[in-house]
C-alpha cells in the first residue's frame, strides 16, 4: 500500500527518527510498524504538561489515527 503523507507528517516521523519512505509500497508488516513507531511516540508525548508537549501528542495521535485507517483489517 502507498503511504501518503503531508511534509508536516514526514517532519513529526524525522523529529522521532522514524524511518518513512515517501512512495515506498508498504506491506502490511511494514505500515503497522511505522504505525507502532508512530503510536509510542504518541505514548511519550500523553504525560506531558506543557502546551508544546500537547500540541505533538495530539499530533502524533493524528499521524497514528491516520495510518490506522489506512491498513487493511485482516
């Protein structure tokens, strides 16, 4: 499956140095990798208090939200 991803996505997936191939074709173990990558990185964020720390655990859990939806239920 094609992953596509705004520059704004890609640049969270940099920030927590997770590897995103734009175009690759994902197999489904691959994209729920990521989706695990994407998913701990929304776990560190939820227990900070700070609006910055908020703002990118909310955008994480959008990320994760998004590529969820985009795997094929087995």
């Amino acid at each position: 499956m094609k992953i596509e991803l705004t520059p704004q996505e890609v640049a969270l997936l940099e920030a927590r140095n997770i590897v995103f191939a734009p175009g690759q074709d994902y197999a489904e173990d691959d994209a729920l990798a990521l989706l695990d990558a994407v998913r701990d990185s929304e776990v560190y964020y939820s227990q900070g208090e700070d609006a910055e720390t908020q703002r990118l655990y909310s955008q994480y859990a959008a990320l994760g939200d998004k590529l969820f939806a985009l795997i094929p239920e087995a």
